[in-house]
C-alpha cells in the first residue's frame, strides 16, 4: 500500500528521511475525487523530482457560505489507489483540526491578482487557497510544487505570493487535461446531469470561438467578441455567466483588446447547481 500520513509531525520525519537520502522532493495538492487532470501533475512532478507528497485536503475556508464543502465528493480508497497507481510515494490526508488548530487567526492574503474574475463571485475564496497553500508548504517543504492551469487565477496567485514572500518553492503550472470532447475535467464535473454534461460543452467551445475572433480582430476592442461569448453560453445551455474576460496572462491585467501579447481567456458559468470554470491561452 502506498504510504500515507495524517499529522504534521508524521508528514515532516517522512519527507526528512527522504531529503536525507538526497531526493528532490516534489508536491501536489488536491482536495481529492482524483482524476486524470490530477495524475497529471503526479506525472509531471514524477518527471522532475524522486519523491512525490499529494494532500488531499478538502479545504474549508477556501468555501464560501451556501457553497458546496459538504457536497464535494470524497473517495478516499479510490483516491489512494489511483496515486499508487500513478506512482506518487506518499500521500498526506490531514483532518481540519490537525490543518487549523483551535484559534488560529492568521491569514495570507494576496491583494490585486485575487479581486476580479473568481475573487468577484467568490470574496473569501482565494484568502482560503492562499493560507491554506502556505500551510502546506510550510508543512511539505517541497523543492517544487505543481498547479493546474486549469486554476489560472488560482496558478498565478501562487506564482505571485511564493514570489512576495520569499518562499523558496519552483511553481510549476501543468496544462489543463480534458475529455476527448474538450471539457475540462473537474471534480465538479461529477455534480453533472446527462443534459447538463452536453451543455456544459459550450464552455470549452465558446472559448475557442471567442479566441479566434480574438486573433482575427489583433489590435481591435475585445468588448463585442466577449459579449458574443456570453450570450454563446447562455444559448448554449449554461443558467448564468459569472464572467468572460481578456487578462494579461502574468499580471491578469484586464486587456481591452488583444495586441498580440500572452493573454488568456477565462470564463466561469453556472449551471443548474454547478459552477464550471476554463480558461486558453491566447498567443
Ligand atoms: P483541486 O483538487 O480541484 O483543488 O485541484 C488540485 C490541482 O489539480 C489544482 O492545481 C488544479 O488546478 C489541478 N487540476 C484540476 N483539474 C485539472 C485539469 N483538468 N487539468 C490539469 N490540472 C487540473
């Protein structure tokens, strides 16, 4: 069986006994109901390092009030059996008293890059990742640790806080894996009804067509080609946009129109109970 640990103490003589033996120590984090998008990173991270930590931690202050925490699917054996598989060597599942200790009180917050796009519909959510992630670095201390870009948002706010507070981690960002349809694969994608699953398709689809009319309109404003967008996926199925947008691809700047330079297009829709987010590249 693949090794597993709950405390942080356990956790801490686990990767000491390995960095004595001279590994690169390279970590994922998870809050489960794994995937291919999530054995992604475990095989990135096998491909860069000679041990690899996942945490699997559902991260309750990352959720918002009337959000899904308690709904979120949970599959703990199937989970550690897809990291074995993978070939992950240790996996890290700490309950939330051991992660948040009776009157903690500590945040990390990280201003700009959080407000807007996921940070507008959800307030609270990234000071959740942000503190959380630093715990867990702290709590790991990896050489390197890996990020879908899946998360944009999520991905470089990590980037930028690692970066502001000096702590000496390699981010790595992984390409978003998707179903052979295009759909990003989601944890979330699990909440998804037949019908609701091939509506959910527009998402991907829309931010392809929005790309190319992005690239065909170089050096024009964007605002007509995103409106379009939102109204694709209204058409296309989805109940709500919480936003499309142009960004810078580093700062997350909001680009009035694409001058050629790396940006990206990220939307979140909502559908019946479940928000889904994506998000491409452009140039
Ligand atoms: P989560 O379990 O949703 O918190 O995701 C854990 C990590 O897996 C995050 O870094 C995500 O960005 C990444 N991830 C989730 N879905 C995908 C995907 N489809 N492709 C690549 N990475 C993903």
């Amino acid at each position: 069986m693949i090794d597993t640990v709950r405390t942080i103490a356990a956790l801490r003589d686990r990767v000491a006994e390995r960095r004595q033996a001279g590994a690169r120590i390279g970590f994922v984090p998870t809050m489960g109901a794994l995937h291919e998008g999530h054995l992604s990173l475990v095989a990135a991270a096998l491909a860069q390092c000679d041990a690899v930590v996942v945490s699997i931690f559902v991260n309750p202050t990352q959720f918002g009030p009337g959000e899904d925490f308690e709904a979120y699917p949970r599959d703990e054996s199937a989970d550690l059996e897809k990291l074995e598989q993978a070939g992950a060597q240790l996996v890290y599942l700490p309950a939330v008293d051991e992660m948040y200790p009776e009157n903690a009180t500590t945040v990390v917050n990280v201003s700009g890059i959080t407000e807007g796009l996921c940070g507008g519909a959800r307030p609270t959510h990234f000071q959740g990742v942000t503190t959380v992630v630093t715990k867990l670095l702290m709590q790991v201390l990896p050489d390197a640790a890996f990020f879908g870009e899946k998360d944009y948002q999520q991905l470089q706010t990590i980037r930028r806080m690692v970066r502001d507070l000096d702590i000496p981690v390699e981010i790595i960002g992984v390409p978003t894996v998707r179903e052979a349809d295009g759909l990003a694969l989601s944890s979330r994608n699990l909440y998804l009804s037949a019908d609701e699953r091939r509506e959910a398709l527009s998402l991907p689809a829309t931010l392809q067509a929005v790309a190319a009319k992005l690239r065909q309109a170089q050096g024009e404003p964007a605002a007509a080609h995103l409106d379009w967008g939102r109204a694709q996926l209204l058409q296309g199925g989805f109940d709500s946009v919480d936003y499309l947008e142009l960004r810078d691809a580093e700062t997350l700047a909001v680009l009035e129109g694409w001058e050629g330079q790396p940006a990206r297009l990220l939307a979140a829709a909502r559908i019946g109970k479940t928000r889904l987010i994506d998000n491409i590249a452009i140039g």
